[in-house]
C-alpha cells in the first residue's frame, strides 16, 4: 500500500482552525509557500483592479483599507506594492512604513500595510503628514494604510486634530465616509474602501473553486487510498469529490452559500480569513485527528480503524470535529451554529431516518435519502446504531443521537431542491421562514416586488404586537396605545390605521434600502416614509408571531424593537395631525376605544367623548 504525504493537504492544514494557523496571516503565506514549493491559492479581488488603476492615473488619490480582522487588508497591500515594482525582501523588511517610487512617474507611494503596528507618535507623524498631502492638489507622495476601522478612527486622537483645522477637516471627511458607507467625497483627494462590505457569499464559491482545482491535488494521484473499495479509501479525496460533484457538490455549494448569505443579511459578516478556514475544516475535519484536521498519515489510520464516517463533510461545515467551546469560538461556526442544522428537524425527516428501513410510507425516501450513500449515510456505525435504538437498548441512546443529528446535517445538503417541499426542508433549521425570506423577499425585491401575501403576512405579525390582540387584520396596519406612548403589551386606545395598499398617499411595502430588506411605511405623502430593517431573525419573528407565536416568549429583543418601530410611527401620527391642523373644540376630548376582536378577528372600537369644561 502507497500512502503519500501530501505537501498540499499540509498547507492547506494550516488554514484550519487549529491553535497555532501561521497560513491565516499574509505575512506567512509567501514563505511557506516559497519553502514548501506550493503555487499560491489565487481568487479574484473585487477592488484590485479599481486600486491599480488609481495609482495609475495621472492623479492618484491616497487609500485607506478598512474592515474587520481577516478581511484581506494586507494582501491587498502587498499585492499593489509586488504590481509596482516593489521588492519582496524590502516588503518582508522591518520597516512600518514602506516607499516605493512608481514606474513612469515621479509620484512616490507610502505604505502601511497595518497601521496598529505603528507606536502613538509615529501614528500622529503618518497621520500628519497624510493630512497635509490631501489637501496639496500639487502633491506628488499619496498613502495606501491599512487598518481597522475601530483603530483608525483611535489613531486620529494621537494626531490632535483639534489643535490643528487642517487635520480635523480630513478627520471628520474620513469619519462620514465611514459612517455613510461612501467610497469617495469631492474636496479631499481621499478614498476610503471597507473591505467588510464585500459580501462572503459572494466570495465564497470563487475559493472553494480555487482550492479544489489547485495542482497541489496532483500529489494525490498515486495514493492507494485514493480511489479504495467501499469506505476503504481516503475521507480527505471523499469530501473533495462530494464538494466538486457536478450535482452533489452544486447543492453543498449552493446551500452553504444560501447559508452564508443569510448571515450577512442578519448583520453577521465573515472575512475571508473565515471562508479559507470553513473550506478547510469541510475537507479535513475529523474528531479523532490531532487538532482535529486529519492529514495524510492521520487519513490512512482512520480509514484503518474504520472511522471514517467522522469525517463527514456534512458534519465539518458545523465544526461538529471540534470540542465545543473551540467550534463556539470560532466565528464562522459560531455564525452557521445559530441555524441549528442538526439539532432542529421534523417528524418527517426523524421518521424516514429512524423507521424509514422497515415502514413502507418512508421506504423509498430512506433508500434514497439514506442507503444510497454508504459511506456518510447508511454506513456500519448508522445502522449497528439504528437497530440498537430500535432494539431499546437504551445504553447507546446518545451515540444513536449523535448519528442523528449528523444525518440530518446531511440531508440538509442533499434533499433534492424538488423535494424541498414535501419534507419542510428549511424546519432542519431554527429559521422555518429562512428559504422565503432569502428567495422570495430578499432576492425578489431586488428585481421587482415582494408578493402582497408575504407583506400581509408581516402586517399581520406587527398588528398583533401593536394591539396585543390576535387580530387577523393584514389590509392595513393598525397603531393602537395605552393611553400613552408607552410599549404596554396590550393596547386598547386605537389611534389610527394605515391602508397597505397605496392608497391617498399611504402605503406599506417591501422594499431594498441599503442592500437589504425593509419594511416601507408611508403614513401621507406629506411626510417622509418610516423603515423597519426586516434582517433574518425579525422576519422570522414577524411571520412566527402571525402563525400564532407568542410575541415576548419567541424573541425579547425584536419584542421590544417592534415596539419601538411603533414609537416612531405615532410621532409620524402627530406630525401629521399638526401639518393637517386640528379644529377639534378644545373643550372636549375624543378618543376611540378597542372593545374586542370580532369573530373575524377584526377590532371593534367605539368612539368616547369626555368633556373638559371646567
């Protein structure tokens, strides 16, 4: 038997989540990768072309990079400092501050490539001397830095701006384009690129197709456990092959993308530091391997020991291999964790895969679903597991639940899209609404307009936390009080409605604000719409709480969200009723009255006079 060490499967090792990753730092990559041999790992960069050209230009504007930690802010340094002509052992040199004279031209660029590397006073001296070039039209020096944007902003303290207007003006041009999430304003020669902004579900394909088609594969091609009998052969070239199948691997791609675009649309974002170490843990991700990445050598015992049901991809893209408090502080596990793929499921799904084998109303899902995959699926562990259960013998109860909760991380991967349906695909997550809110509203708003149901939906959900009435109201939102302001639970005094469909100047839709779902509340065409951000969880609440949930048991914070959305409605309310006037007689007070819900689930509500008159 050959089992060959692959140089490769070593390299890409490191991108895992194990306690010392050198691979996770720029800095490293080149010399290990010059050390070992290894072609670089070559995705495209969304900026650098744009970046390139800047300096190119006949008049080039300074750059800052911000984002969080593993965004890439280094690597695009490097890479324009490497375009231009700059030297590796000059980039790899000790100097915080490096310059390089640009080809064809008398201009010279500054870099810094981590600007938190600087001491307090070399920050004020950059920072200074930054200022002072954004404000020379004539300037022929301009920067590229690097740096967080929590320690950009820190850094300008060390740079007293106060004391001098000439730094706080690029301060505070520098602070708005952070704020407003500008690239550019007119008068500084300035801009400001958040790599944050870029979307992983974007990214993402484009780097697992660059690790599985890297040549380092090549070392593969004379390993015995390459292409083994049954589960005899090796889970590392197993979980490449399921990830590269033309249909499997499309659905694992393609789920995993929906995933990770569901977690930006929650405000969860993952750098790409993140993304490298997800695609490396889903290949190599094994329990019982040292720092739980197996490697070629750890490969072959596993399969001799027959444990390589373990290494399910399926499992890996969870960090099930790894201990708990490791995978919860892992940030990617952390964020993917929080659908609960695994631990969540149905009577549907627990059936086909506990009972499905002998009850003929599942037998053909589990054959499918199930016994077709030997060797993540119906393999020797699953099924020694399954008759035991079955058996009651209650000894193996939690080994048979461990199997179970990784088949129904599977078959999140590979239920067929057309059979979505039938089995309440998205009830494997804690999001049952996530497939709607992705599909129907987030991707549908984009290019035209989100179903009326949808949006009645959602009207329904917040009449009910407005009133504290089950109401079935969804043709117009109804704003109701305790008598005041105050988010009391429930809310007799009605004080208006609203028609959802456009009608004299009201309306209430959804729509794209700031690249991401809103509800549209438009109370007169006298004054400026008010918006409820609909993230991932807020909708779910919403359209939980119309199925019938309770709202404070579901979710406390968009509880009281919610609540405060409809704060700002009824200031809308009294700006309106002022911009309209009111000739009501001062000596008397109406108000009107929720009585009850009518057996239509509409409010009733009378109207109440109270005389003033002293």
């Amino acid at each position: 038997m050959t089992i060959v060490k692959s140089q490769w499967i070593n390299f890409l090792r490191q991108y895992g989540p194990i306690p010392r990753n050198d691979n996770m730092y720029d800095e490293a990559i080149h010399r290990i990768l010059q050390q070992k041999k290894i072609k670089p790992i070559q995705i495209s960069s969304e900026y650098m072309e744009e970046l390139i050209e800047n300096f190119q230009s006949e008049s080039p504007a300074s750059v800052i990079l911000t984002g969080t930690a593993g965004d890439g802010k280094t690597y695009y340094c490097r890479e324009i400092w490497s375009y231009f002509g700059g030297s590796l052992d000059t980039w790899e040199s000790r100097d915080k501050v490096k310059q390089l004279k640009l080809p064809n031209s008398n201009k010279t660029l500054f870099v810094v490539k981590d600007l938190s590397e600087l001491q307090d006073f070399e920050k004020k001296d950059i920072l200074e001397q930054l200022s002072s070039i954004l404000q020379n039209p004539d300037e022929d020096k301009m920067f590229l830095i690097a740096a967080n944007d929590g320690q950009l902003i820190e850094a300008w303290k060390h740079a007293n701006p106060k004391d001098n207007p000439q730094i706080e003006r690029v301060k505070k041009h520098i602070e708005d384009l952070l704020v407003n999430g500008e690239k550019e304003r007119p008068g500084i020669k300035l801009k400001l690129y958040n790599l944050s902004q870029v979307n992983a579900a974007k990214l993402f394909p484009q780097i697992v197709h660059a690790i599985l088609n890297h040549p380092g594969w090549n070392e593969c091609q004379n390993c015995s456990l390459r292409e083994g009998d049954g589960n005899n052969k090796c889970p590392i070239w197993e979980n490449r092959k399921r990830m590269e199948g033309s249909n499997d691997g499309q659905l694992i791609l393609t789920r995993l993308t929906d995933l990770l675009e569901l977690c930006e649309l929650n405000d969860i974002h993952l750098p790409i530091r993140q993304l490298f170490l997800l695609v490396s843990n889903m290949l190599l991700g094994h329990p019982d391997a040292k720092d739980h990445l197996m490697n070629c050598s750890e490969a072959a015992r596993i399969v001799s020991e027959n444990k390589t049901a373990l290494a399910s991809i399926y499992r890996n893209i969870f960090g099930e291999n790894l201990p708990e408090k490791r995978r919860e502080n892992t940030r990617v596990f952390e964020a993917l964790g929080k659908f609960g793929v695994g631990y969540e499921t149905n009577n549907f799904i627990d059936n086909v895969l506990i009972f499905g084998a002998d009850d003929p109303e599942f037998e053909r899902y589990y054959q499918d679903w199930v016994v077709n995959d030997s060797y993540y699926g119906a393999n020797q562990i699953y099924r020694a597991n399954q008759k035991d259960y079955l058996e009651g013998r209650a000894e193996i109860a939690d080994d048979f639940l461990l199997s179970l909760r990784s088949q129904r991380q599977r078959l999140f991967f590979i239920i067929p899209k057309e059979q979505e349906e039938e089995s309440h695909f998205w009830r494997l997550t804690a999001f049952h609404y996530a497939g709607e809110y992705l599909n129907e509203v987030y991707r549908r708003a984009q290019h035209g307009k989100v179903s009326s149901q949808i949006t009645a939906r959602i009207v329904q959900g917040l009449n009910r936390i407005f009133t504290g009435f089950f109401v079935r109201e969804s043709d117009k939102l109804i704003l109701a009080t305790s008598g005041s302001h105050s988010q009391a639970k429930v809310s007799r005094i009605f004080e208006e409605e609203i028609s959802v469909p456009k009608r004299h100047g009201q309306g209430v839709q959804i729509v794209m604000k700031n690249g991401k779902p809103c509800l549209e509340v438009k109370l007169s065409h006298l004054l400026p719409a008010e918006y409820l951000p609909l993230n991932l969880v807020r909708f779910e609440f919403l359209s939980r709480v119309a199925e019938g949930a309770l709202p404070g048991s579901f979710s406390r914070e968009c509880y009281e969200d919610i609540l405060d959305f409809k704060s700002k409605l009824l200031n809308l309310v009294e700006r309106l009723r002022l911009e309209e006037g009111d000739d009501s007689d001062p000596n008397q007070l109406t108000f009107q009255i929720i009585r009850r819900l009518t057996q239509e689930g509409t409010i009733d509500h009378n109207t109440v006079e109270v005389n003033c008159h002293a």
